[in-house]
C-alpha cells in the first residue's frame, strides 16, 4: 500500500505526540508507532520533567546545573533556549490535559541528582504515564491526525531508493518518508510525506539489563545511519544507578531518582553508606558518578546488587509520594517502609543520537528528530535528571514550527517505487536471531558498559563485525520480520556505541574508560 500525507511521524511518545498536535492544524498528520499507542519510553518516566517554574529558582541556576551534568560538552546556546523554553512548554502540556502534582495551587517540585534547587514536576511517581495519557487523549480527538498501530519503520526513503549512488559525503541528501511493515499484513508499505519526524526513542536493548521497553531498540538511530546521515556521541550511554533488581524480569523496574531526592540513601552489602568515597554530594550526585560508584562497590564486594535505604522518608510519605515503588516492591516481597530495594545500575537513557540543528533538522533534508533518539547538544556527556522529556517538548515545537513553514515548499516525491521482496524466502531458524541478540547484549555489556577500556573496546568492535557480517547476509535472502530488523538496528547501534567510545581518548561524562585515567 502507498499513503501520503503532509507530515509524517514515527513514534508516539511525547515528542512524537507534541509535534503532532502542533501541526495538525496545517496539514495531513500520520504516527506510525511500532507496537500499542502508549508503549514506549515515555510512559516508564517516572520521576518528571525539569522546568524553572518560581522565583526561588532560576534559568540561571537550572542552565548552570545542566552544564555540570554534561562535563563540559553541552552546547551552551542549547542549553539556554531548551531551559528557558521549559515554562511555556510545561503550560501547553497543561493546556493538552496533562496533571502535575500541586499543593496549596502551586506544584509540588521535586529535587534529583543533579539539581540545585526543587524544580522536577511529576505525577505522583509515574509522570511519563500521565503525559502519555493526556497527549494521546487529544491525539485521538483531532480530525487531521491519524494514528496507525503495529507499524515498524523499516528504512527511510531516500535518492538511493531512486536509483541514485549515496554516500556519508554525498550532498543534500533527502528524506521522502519511509518504508513500513504492517503488523497485520506482514506487507512494507511505503509512506510519503513532505516532512517526517523521527521519534523512535532509545537503544536500551543492546545491554542486558535495562529500564527501557522491549522496544527500544534504537530504529530511528539505525535507518538514518543506514541512510548516511549524521550520528555523533553515541559513547554517552547513561546507566541509571538504581533499577530494582530482580533477574527473571525485563525490563527492569526503576526506582526513580526522586526517591533519593527525598531523602532515601545508597548502602553497600553490609549496610553502609559508601558514597563519601567518590563524591561529595553523596547519593545526589549525578548519574554517571553514582553508576560507576555502585559498579564498583559490587565489584569490590563479588555481589549482583547493593541497596537503597528508603526507610527514612516515612510511611505515608512513601505510600503517598512513590505509590507505584511501593506496590512493585511489595509484588517480590519488599516492603519499603522497613525493607531496604536492592538495586543495580541498568541501560537507561542514549544521550547521543541522531544530529539535529536548533530546529530539530538532521543533515537529511526535510527529516527532523526529537526525543531520545536524536543529540541535540543539550545533554553533552551526561544527561541531568528529568532533562529528557523537557528536551523532547522543547524540540518538538521548534521541529513543527519549522515543518510548518517547510511544507510550503516542499513536494512529494512520486518517483519511489514500492518495497521489492522478490526472491526474498522466510527464514524459518529464529535461533538464529534470538542467539545473535543474546551474544550482542552481553558483548556490550562486558565490554562496553559502565566502565571501559581499550582492549574490550577493541574485543567488542572485532566481534561486532562478525555479527554485522553473519546477520546481514541473513537479511539480505530473507523476507523481513520485526525481530530481524531489529536485531540489524541492534547491531547498527551498537557499532555506532563502540566505534565513537574508541574514538573518544579523555574520560568525559558517561564514557570511562581504565585506560584514561
């Protein structure tokens, strides 16, 4: 099937979502999303959104502590128009339905690793899922916008699916919409559109244990690779310190940084607080001191966890403040308010990604990127809490405000031919491809995790190449399937991840390596 439509979307979180609604008064909008509406990254947010609201705190302060986080690589102008951008976007949330905490009328601000002052809003302790409820609410009530389920992009649509000979040094390279496989039929279909936005999220899934769904397994990073645009800080993969640990499931459960933030501390195996040792802000520190912190106190210790002591905080202030914690940890036996959560770090958020301009442009003509799957500027080496889905409101609205004007002058481009699957067979060994991605998650989690050196660096690459070289043979005489695109997005995104901490020769951030020091 072929559709077109003046502004196609692939993702449906909250940059995906935002952008969607700020254009579907100019023109046709379409949002492919891989699997059900809400299942994405967003919904999993648990601990809110950063925004300078009152006079107690400022752009300043919020600006200062952001380029902290980012250890010297944030790009200051990003960092002052997103943070200063945040109020006006926090209002249009509102305005679409979305709920923030409040007492006594005004809201209710958390504080995080990070943060000099309270300026986290949230809902409860499962904000992501309330954005992803309201936005979606005003979604489905918008006559111009029509959301298509259980649609997994395949490539973006560019001169090459002309005929056209394209390389990384290739000119004005350009986006005509992408191809999809339809959940349903089984079908790629090709979609059309003037501008398209990716909002794919992460790549959590290249690691073992992460706090991302089974679904982010970085799509949008993969095709516009594949596609010969820009991809840079890929090194950047933050590991969240406190994801709950229990084995026999995945995604792991977070523990949101808030909980910390109210006064709950990091203890090692015997029940100590161990974070005066690496840093001074103890268990607010930011996230990539306190992961490598607790990655070494369970190295020194021979243990599989450590533990969050949440016992301070009170009762009812954690039955009240962090009611969904409480009822995942009484779920394997852990009551909060006497048990301390034993906790290990776990993949959690890509600061890299796909390059983007202010606007939110790639250097693929008329393909804008948005939220966790592009790299902005604004998280440098290492993203400040609750930054991320601030981040994806502010570069949703620059992405349509240019989108808006660029459909004016950008046409269709009827010349794409349809998907080929001709001489393509069904492969029908998915051993195959459920033990290739077991091998990548663990390959990059030995090698490639926390904490790095050269020679895993380079043990990584070398196996890396072998899998890239098994699986793309694979896909090359099969018919396509979800689990081998994404196995071959996977494999993309984890080449990308080594190759650019191989390149990287000073610790900054999220990328340390034992070789640096």
């Amino acid at each position: 099937m072929r559709y077109t439509v003046d502004f196609l979307v692939v993702g449906s979180g909250i940059a995906g979502l935002s952008f969607a609604l700020k254009v579907a008064p100019y023109g046709k909008v379409c949002i492919l999303t891989k699997s059900g509406a809400s299942e994405g990254s967003t919904k999993y947010a648990q601990g809110g959104i950063a925004a300078v609201m009152y006079d107690s705190d400022s752009f300043d302060k919020h600006i200062q502590d952001t380029l902290v986080a980012g250890d010297g690589i944030c790009d200051r102008e990003v960092v002052e128009m997103t943070i200063r951008e945040a109020p006006d976007r926090i209002r249009e949330l509102v305005r679409y339905g979305v709920n923030f905490d409040k007492e006594g009328g005004r809201f209710d601000l958390h504080r995080e690793g990070g943060h000099s002052e309270f300026r986290i809003l949230h809902h409860k302790d499962n904000t992501g899922e309330e954005i992803e409820r309201g936005l979606l609410q005003a979604i489905r009530e918008h006559p111009n916008i029509e959301l298509k389920e259980n649609q997994f992009a395949i490539d973006i649509i560019t001169q090459h699916h002309l005929g056209q000979r394209v390389t990384k040094h290739t000119p004005d390279i350009e986006c005509y919409g992408v191809y999809a496989l339809n959940g349903d039929t089984h079908m790629v279909d090709t979609y059309l559109a003037k501008v398209t936005l990716l909002a794919t999220g992460g790549v959590g899934n290249v690691y073992t244990t992460t706090t991302n769904p089974v679904i982010a397994t970085g799509d949008g990073v993969a095709m516009v690779h594949r596609a010969r645009g820009v991809v840079k800080d890929m090194e950047f993969a933050q590991f969240h310190p406190t994801s709950l640990y229990n084995p026999t499931e995945r995604p792991a459960f977070l523990i949101t940084e808030a909980l910390r933030g109210a006064g709950a501390v990091l203890k090692d195996c015997k029940g100590n607080e161990f974070m005066q040792k690496y840093d001074e802000r103890l268990s607010l520190a930011p996230r990539d001191i306190v992961a490598r912190a607790i990655d070494k106190e369970m190295k020194i210790a021979g243990a599989e966890h450590l533990y969050l002591d949440a016992r301070g905080i009170g009762k009812q202030a954690l039955i009240n403040g962090f009611p969904t914690i409480y009822a995942k940890c009484l779920e394997i036996g852990i009551n909060i308010t006497k048990d301390m959560i034993p906790i290990r770090p776990a993949a959690h958020y890509q600061c890299g990604g796909i390059a983007v301009d202010k606007k939110g442009e790639s250097s693929i003509h008329n393909l804008f990127a948005a939220g966790e799957c592009s790299c902005t500027g604004l998280h440098g080496g290492n993203r400040l809490a609750s930054n991320s889905l601030l981040e994806a409101v502010v570069y949703a609205h620059n992405s349509a405000v240019e989108a808006v004007e660029r459909i004016k002058s950008v046409d269709i481009c009827t010349q794409v031919p349809d998907w080929n699957a001709e001489g393509m067979v069904f492969n029908e060994e998915m051993v195959l491809i459920t033990q290739t991605r077991k091998e990548l998650q663990e390959i990059m989690s030995n090698y490639v995790g926390i904490v790095r050196s050269d020679l895993r660096l380079r043990r990584a690459f070398d196996r890396l190449n072998l899998i890239f070289r098994e699986t793309d043979d694979l896909y090359n005489r099969s018919v396509i399937t979800e689990e081998l695109s994404e196995l071959r997005n996977l494999i993309a995104c984890a080449y990308l991840i080594t190759k650019q901490a191989m390149a990287r020769r000073e610790n900054k951030g999220l990328h340390y390596s034992i070789d640096l020091i």
